[in-house]
C-alpha cells in the first residue's frame, strides 16, 4: 500500500515519508497528535500535522539543545524543561551526574501519555527520581520563579498553536528573572531558509537580545525538519559560549551521536545571509 | 493547476516542489535535461530526474566549493573546473582577479547551452576570457596533464549517470597528477544521511584519502539537497583548509551570501555520525 505522511513547508514545497501504518491518533484539548510507523525514519510524532520527531534523526536536536549548554557550565544543578514532551531533552539531562533536578512543564500531558507508550526511545527517561513533571503552561509557571534554575531549555513546538506564547518577550523577561545570576537559556528558533520561518527566527532573536546580555544562535543539520537547517537559540545573563566551553566536557564520557566540543565551537559561525538575518 | 516536480531521495521519502511551468525539456547523449519555473526556488535544473540548482539556494553550493579553497592559497592562478556545466563555479572564479585561466571541462554541451539560454544567473560569466571550455570526458582530459594547476573543482552530478567515472581512484590520482606543488582538489561529496548516499560519501572519501596526504571533508546547508546536509571533499599536496586559511581574504572585498572566514574554520567540525562514516 502506498501511505505517505506529507508536511508543507511552504504552499509549494512539500516533504513527505512513505508510512507502513498509523499507530495511533488522538485530539488532546490542545491538538492532534499523531504517530507513524515509517519505513525509512522509524517512527514518527505528528502534532497538528507538523512532524515533531522521528526516530532516525532525534538525537541530532536533542543533543544539540541540550549538550551545547552543559558544556557551557558544568556547575549546572537546577534545570528547567519546557515543552519536551516526547522525553528527548530529559533523557539527554539524565546523563549528567552533576544534575540534581529536572523540572519538566508539559501543557499537554496527553502528548507526554502518547510518547510513553508509543516512543520509548525518547521517553525512557522521564521516571528518573531527578525529574518533575508539571502539566501547565509554561509562561504561568516560570512567571512564579526567581533565580531558581541554572538553565532553561524552551523545547516548544512552532511560534502558532499551543508553543505561541513561548516566543513571546514576556516569557524570555520571565525566564531571565528565574535564571540564577551564571543563567542560560537555550531555546529551539526555526529554520532561517523559508520566508514565513525566517521571519520568526528574526523576531525571536529580537525579543531575547533585548532581554539576555549574550544572545546568539547555532545551527545544526536536521534532515527531517523543513529545509533541514534548523537554529537554536543560546541566551545567558554573562557566560559566553564558545568562551567558557569546559575543556573537562570530553572527559564525562557521555556518548553522542552529532554533539562533540570540536562542533560546539564550529555550531556557531552562521552564513552570511542567516547573519544579515538577525542583525 | 497542480504541476509538482518530486525528487525521491530514498524509495519511502521525497521532496516536492510546485512548479509554474516546464521551460524547457531536451535529450542530449548523455542524460535527460529539464528546466522548470517554480514559484518558490526560481528556474531550477534537473538531470535525468535528479535535482541539480534552484536559483534560490545555489548560491550556498557554489560559494562553498570555490570560496573554500581560493581562501587557502591566495596564490592560485590555474585552475580547472570539472563538470559544473551550469556556470556556478566558473561565476565565482571570475570574482578573483589573481585568477589567470580557468579551464572548464564538461562533457554534455547541451547542458551549457540550456543554462546559458535559461538560467544567466548561473551561466553569465562563461565568457570571460580567462575561460576555456572543453567539451569532454573530465578523466581523458586530467589524464593529460602533469603539475599544471593549482586548483581543481570537481562540481559533477552524482556517482551514478555521466559522473560515476568523477568518483573512482584512477581519476583522483590523475587529478594529483595534474596539480601543482601546493594543489589543492575540492569535489562534491554528496550527503552523509541517508543509506545510498553515505555510502557513496564513505568510498569517495577513502579514494580520496589513498591519493592525497591531506584530506578532510567539510560540510554546508543545502536546503534543496536530499536531506539538506551536504559534504564537500577538500584534498591538497600540503596545504591545511583551516590552519592555512589566508587572513588576507576579508579584504578581497569579495561578495557573498553564504559563506565568510568564521564559517570556514567551522565547517570543518563534523558530527560524530559523520566522523564514524569517514573513519
């Protein structure tokens, strides 16, 4: 049978994967979630009809949000997820001994029940005694925090839908305010290749330079997310990120599959015209 | 109308793009030519099928395999361009004014003469009198020649169809042959991500490697490219891509979209999955 799931990236282009069956589809009070056996990516998680992950490629995302801060700050003790429900960043997280807590905020928990059952692989982690997971809106509960957490990673969906609110300045002023004084926030900031997305990653990076005294952007190779050049956003209240990369990272031993410090450092040299963007 | 033209990037994957109209469609001896007009990416080029520029994102392809050597040695005068019928590598030579001659070997005229009436974009500098096309195999030329450039382009469609000879021993070793002292050979080196093309990446670079002392491999975003990750080959008799980087570059005043001297050095910092293919 010839199944295939197709996002549009634009009204005129369009990617699509070949699928051997849906596993299962399900509308939350936020949105539909779908999941996917593919033939080629493994499976796959669909909310409201954009591909959030798949298996073949995850790792490329999760490492690169979540090692590139690590890295950064090996006294890192406190952290705070938001979005993520699928478990990808919390299993990154949970290779660090130095953590002490994770606090993971998740609007919608059926998206957390869906990615325990069905996506083992990045879910397997959530139940480490370190994690906690809040079912609320992000903004409403970094609002209540005051210099709490040594890091925050913005794990969201896209800048429309449910993730809408955090891109927002009112929600970077507020996790600035619950950012210990050494703080980082890292952030997922779209792809800078189409027009509509370009134009998000422009007025994201806006609103959080004038917010965080350090704002700058790295990019990885995501093949599965549209164009397949995806950026991440690295804010902090003082710490540089290729200044202060720990030379001790290589010695924790963690395993990676696209993250190493030699591209830490390279992450960060954007092209001409993805600079041009953010000026 | 829905006119789409799709690329299959593995059998359970493909990449589509609406298309306004077919511009122009020919047969030459050597593989099918197509040229549409598409709402998103401009004019694009197709041979036998496959996807070979957009007027979008071209720009990122060329400038990363001519910019990338002509920053290491700015004493480059002979060069030689192999395939790369388009003009795109030729248009960004012609920018340095040190360069005396390029000789561009193609073996499909037609493919020159469809780009230098549909796409100028590309093709608009092929006469400038530094250039000297040759209308033949790529091999039986560079077997010819003996220390005779300092540079070699190897800008050929994939290692299947009029380009496979492009990606064996004999025609790399030949291309040592043919270079100066301190040459330097920069090839296109197809994407690390899916299956077929990784393996492809994996024996191109191992020929390389048996041929020349040094041999690294760098990569760019390419959005219209399978899976957008694009490696590029950069091999020399002695000179190192980054160690080497002239500092003289800047102030070439050279323009460019994508590439400039930060993103050189990182270019060359490979994910971890990409280093275990190479290695």
């Amino acid at each position: 049978m010839d199944l295939w799931f197709t996002e549009y990236h634009t009204q005129n282009a369009c990617f699509s994967i070949k699928v051997k069956k849906q596993v299962v589809s399900l509308e939350s009070e936020f949105q539909r979630i779908d999941v996917f056996d593919s033939y080629d990516f493994g499976r796959i998680l669909v909310l409201d009809g954009y591909l959030m992950l798949t298996e073949k490629d995850e790792f490329i995302y999760h490492e690169m949000i979540t090692h590139v801060p690590m890295a950064v700050n090996p006294g890192i003790r406190d952290v705070l997820v938001i979005g993520a429900g699928d478990g990808g960043v919390v299993r990154e997280l949970t290779k660090y001994e130095s953590i002490n807590r994770i606090d993971m905020v998740e609007i919608d928990k059926l998206v957390v029940d869906v990615c325990r059952e069905y996506l083992p692989r990045t879910s397997c982690r959530l139940d480490d005694p370190r994690v906690h997971i809040y079912y609320e809106n992000g903004l409403d509960f970094v609002v209540r925090k005051d210099k709490e957490y040594d890091l925050i990673i913005v794990d969201s969906t896209d800048p429309f839908g449910p993730g809408e609110e955090l891109f927002t300045r009112v929600f970077y002023a507020n996790c600035f305010k619950a950012l210990k004084g050494s703080g980082i926030m890292v952030n997922q900031h779209e792809s800078p290749y189409y027009p509509n997305d370009a134009l998000a990653v422009q007025k994201t990076h806006k609103h959080i330079k004038s917010v965080f005294p350090i704002a700058l952007v790295y990019q990885a190779h995501i093949p599965t997310y549209p164009s397949g050049h995806f950026l991440f956003g690295f804010a902090s209240k003082g710490l540089d990120p290729v200044a202060n990369l720990d030379a001790g990272w290589d010695s924790l031993g963690i395993e990676t599959r696209y993250y190493n410090t030699g591209l830490h450092k390279g992450c960060f040299a954007l092209p001409n015209y993805v600079k041009e963007l953010l000026d």
